[in-house]
C-alpha cells in the first residue's frame, strides 16, 4: 500500500497520461475528513452512477443525497471522456468490503478476477474501503443497455493507468465495485479482466498523449432567468421549447409531443421533476421555475 498523492500530484498524473481534467472549485478540500481514515491506498475502484446528464450527475457526486452524504468520489468519467475532479481525500464511495479482495489487490496475486467478494458494508470483519481506494463514478445508467462510448472507456483506462503508474502498481490494483462487496453489480456494460488487460499494455509504455480531438466548440450563451411572471403567464416562446429540450437530455422529459413552444403541463411536470432530481422537495418542486434551478439548467438560446 502507499500514501495517497497530494492534490496536485493526483492532477498531474492525471494530465500526463493524457486525461482531460477538469477542477471544480473546492475539489482539493472536498473529502470526509473526520468520519475514517484516509490511506494507505492500495488501488482504483470503478463505479456506474445509475444516472444520466454530466452537470446533474457531477452536483449528485459532490453533495451526496440523503443517507449517504458527499463527496461520492474522487472523479466522475463523463460520457465524452472528460474526467470531473470533485473531491481529495476520504470519500463515500466504496463502503464495507472482503477482506480477501482487499489482500489480493495487495499483492496482485490472483488471476483475471480478484476472489469472488464474501463481505459487505455491515458484514463480520468487513474491511473499509473509503480509506483503501480512489473511486472513479461514471455516468452511465448501469442497466446493461446504456452504451460505455469508446471516450469514456478510454479515459477509465487513463485513469487507472495514471495511479498505477504513480504508485508503481499493476494493473490488478484497478478493480470494480462488484469485485469489492457482494451485493455490488457496477461497472455494468464492460468487463474489469479486459479493463485490466488494457490497462497493462498502457503501463508497459510511457504516457502516450492524448488521440487529436476536432477543437472543443465554444460554450453556448445561456438564457438569464426571465421571472416567475413568465412562466406563471403560460406563454408561447421559443425559450420554453429550449427549456423543454435540455429537461429531456437531463432525463426530466414528460412529454407526450414536443417539446414546444406554448407552456403546457408536461412542461411543468418536467421542470418538476428537475427540480427533485436537485434536491428541492415540496413546494419548492411544483414545477414553476426559479432563479436557482433555471440557472443549473443551463438553457441555451435557440439557433
């Protein structure tokens, strides 16, 4: 086992071995300090989120949900491949254990799977794994359908190799969560042994850099908050189709038709169910927009 890497050396590692980094403020801070310990590390642990949409999904890993409060992980792998850093330190990612896995990652002495997991969080003489591993989550719905895109597969690959490399492990120190706790089932939609195969070759060479990527085309200008009056006036807008279109890649859709530009039901409906996907609950979810929720929508203005 070994130290965990600073703030900054985990970036770097990152970087150098061509990953698209991305710092959100207070990441280096961000961990649960207080509630366990923190290292000796002994290898990376591979999530699926059960989620879809970046923004949404980053929020969630930062601030935890009821029962179970954040940070969620180190770094959340979008589906394009970008790795989101939200946390340094402790964090609520891997819970309670076999003792047996955590031994053969140690040493690295099993074959193409760790020993088949015995142990659970609450389990007798299950082992911490919040203070052994770094927790990688990536957005992806985990129901075995939703598509692992060839970016994010090569970024978990990245990212694996980039702490192996740092720490001088193999790559049978990169495990799933299924592999850790038994009543686990992620990463769902690709298999860890060829995970680890590829991440082998990977630490057989220096970094390579990164493939060529077409430029990153400028972000949108969004919409300011128009008022509560706007809504609450049903109006017929060309906001409320662009409104109605990010609720849907947010996975907050309910419409039958659309969406469109007259306000309807559906779309409030819709904005409901944004509004409980960040947390709001009672009124504060009734589906009529408000400034916060409206600016974490990041509604774009139409073409």
């Amino acid at each position: 086992m070994a130290s965990p890497l600073s703030a900054d050396r985990f970036a770097a590692a990152l970087r150098a071995e061509g990953v698209t980094v991305v710092e959100h403020d207070g990441w280096r801070t961000h961990n649960r300090s207080g509630h366990g310990a923190w290292g000796p590390v002994a290898g990376v642990m591979i999530h699926h989120t059960v989620s879809t949409g970046t923004d949404g999904t980053v929020r969630m890993c930062h601030d935890g949900y009821a029962g179970l409060p954040g940070p969620l992980c180190h770094g959340v792998i979008a589906k394009d491949g970008t790795v989101h850093l939200i946390a340094n330190g402790r964090a609520n990612h891997a819970g309670g254990g076999d003792p047996s896995v955590l031994q053969a990652v140690i040493t690295e002495t099993y074959g193409d799977r760790p020993p088949a997991p015995r142990a659970h969080e609450g389990s007798p003489g299950a082992v911490d794994g919040n203070a052994r591993f770094y927790g990688f989550e990536c957005v992806n719905l985990g129901d075995g359908t939703d598509p692992w895109p060839a970016a994010q597969l090569d970024a978990i690959e990245r990212v694996s190799a980039a702490l192996c490399r740092a720490h001088d492990w193999g790559a049978k120190s990169v495990i799933g969560h299924s592999e850790w706790s038994d009543w686990k089932n992620d990463p769902r939609g690709f298999g860890m042994p060829g995970l680890r195969e590829r991440v082998q070759k990977r630490l057989g060479k220096a970094p390579a850099p990164k493939p060529a990527t077409p430029a990153t085309p400028p972000s949108p200008r969004l919409q300011p908050f128009p008022g509560a009056a706007f809504f609450t006036a049903k109006p017929s807008s060309p906001l409320v189709t662009a409104m109605g279109r990010r609720l849907m890649a947010e996975g907050c859709g309910r419409y039958r038709v659309g969406p469109g530009p007259r306000w309807t039901e559906a779309d409030r409906q819709s904005y409901a169910a944004w509004q409980r996907k960040l947390g709001f609950t009672g009124s504060d979810a009734d589906g009529w927009p408000g400034r916060a929720s409206w600016n974490a929508l990041k509604v774009p203005y139409s073409a």
